[in-house]
C-alpha cells in the first residue's frame, strides 16, 4: 500500500468513525430505558453485580431462563465503572454497532479498496433499524456484531488463507455468539456456510475447516459457561435449550408464546 491508498484509507476510516459515534454513541444515556426490555436487561444485570452470581441469571430474586450471560456481564461491568444508569445498559449495544460498522468497513476495503469500505460502512451506520438496534439495550446487536464477524472473516479466510491461515478466530466469534444468544450463533452461520458451498460445490473447504481446532475453541468459551450454569442449576439450561430455542418454533404456552 503506497501513500496515497494509506492517506484514503485513513480519511475513510475517520469519517466512518465519525458518523457512527454520532448515530450510536450522541445523547445514549439522556432518556429514560424502554420497558420491557431495556429495563429487564438494567435489572437482571444489577442483581448480578449485587448477588455477585455471574453464572446464572435472576430477576426479582427469581430465575430468569432466556438467555445467556454475556450481554449481562457487559452491563453489569458497565454498571461496575458507570454507575446505575442508562448508558451502561446500551453502551454494549453501541460499541457492537461500531464494531460491526468497522468490520464491515475493513471488509468492503480488503475485497474493493477504501472507496467501497467507506460506503459499505456509511450505509450501513445509516441504516433506520441498524442505528434504533445500536442504540437499544437488549442482545440483539451484540449478536448481530458477532454473527456478522464470523461470516465476513470465514469470507475472508476462504478467499485468502484457506488451509493455511488461522480459522480459529471463525470458531472464536462463534462461540460468543452462542453466549449472547445461544445455539442461534451456531446454527444460523452454519446454515448460511453449508447452503453457500452447497450451491458452489466447494465441499472442499469444509475438510479445510479444522472441526477439531473448532469443537476445542467453542467447548472453551461457550462450553465451559453452559456446564456451569448446568451444575449450577440443571433447571436453567433445560429451560433455555428446550422452551426458549425449540418450543418457541412449535408451541405456543405462557412465558415463551412468539405468536
């Protein structure tokens, strides 16, 4: 990269930058959360840094079941520096939405220069719901960061490093996604990736992946919490695996009815 491609890609990063601090980050602890689940988040995040149990999550006192901790731990880590507030149950939200932003950013940049990077980036941070979700204090965009990572480096390894460069990183996104949302972190990429070879017959890859440096990596990360929370409270994962990831598809019943 000569000068001048150093001197855009700088201006366009900046600019990127620029205009998502402003869409995510511009008044975000000045109105009050929005129930029911900004104030659920802010409250089940408290009573963690309360009660001191960073495993499994209450509200009220009483066992909440429908979803995993790292969002939380976010929060309650926030609430730890912060203080009580509005800005600390959405600054996760909006540090995953610049996060997002910059890798889609660096991705439009590696496959078509700055000039794409840059609009990539600048649609994106613009984009209505995009912009409501970076400022909302729920899980959803801390996902969206993590699911989007996966892919575009999965992407990018399979263009540039396949069967050679690290693919750890994949798994790595992988598993935090499945901390902050559960199995939808695994099954949904998997699915985007198997139906993507699928249609290009490149089956080959997929022997490339490293299953093994992959099992390791999630059973480390994601694993270890999910058999914690499990000793801690058979109930809990039971509860989440089951009512909240496949009941939710097929029944409807009181406290897990999507209609």
């Amino acid at each position: 990269m000569n000068l001048s491609q150093r001197s855009h890609l700088n201006a366009a990063f900046l600019l990127v930058i620029l205009v998502s601090c402003a869409a995510f980050f511009y008044g975000l602890g000045s109105y009050g959360l929005w129930d029911p689940d900004e104030g659920r988040s802010g409250l089940i995040a408290a009573e963690m840094l309360r009660s001191g149990n960073w495993i499994t999550l209450t509200r009220h006192g009483e066992p909440y079941y429908d979803k995993p901790a790292l969002y939380f731990w976010l929060v309650a880590v926030g609430f730890k520096l912060l203080g009580l507030g509005e800005l600390a149950v959405r600054l996760p939200s909006a540090l995953a939405a610049t996060l997002t932003v910059t890798a889609v950013f660096f991705w439009g940049f590696a496959f078509g220069g700055s000039r794409l990077g840059l609009w990539a980036g600048l649609v994106l941070a613009s984009s209505m719901e995009f912009v409501a979700l970076g400022r909302f204090g729920n899980t959803d965009m801390l996902f969206t960061f993590f699911l989007t990572s996966a892919l575009l480096y999965f992407l990018w390894w399979k263009e540039h490093a396949c069967g050679k460069g690290w693919v750890w990183p994949f798994y790595l996104f992988l598993a935090c996604a499945c901390l902050t949302k559960g199995p939808a972190g695994l099954l949904l990429p998997s699915l985007i990736i198997g139906i993507s070879l699928g249609l290009r017959n490149r089956w080959e890859i997929a022997r490339q992946i490293n299953l093994a440096q992959g099992a390791v990596v999630l059973g480390l990360v994601a694993g270890s919490w999910y058999l914690l929370a499990a000793l801690r409270d058979p109930e809990y994962i039971k509860t989440f695996l089951w009512s909240h990831n496949i009941l939710r598809f097929f029944a409807s019943r009181d406290g897990i009815d999507h209609p």
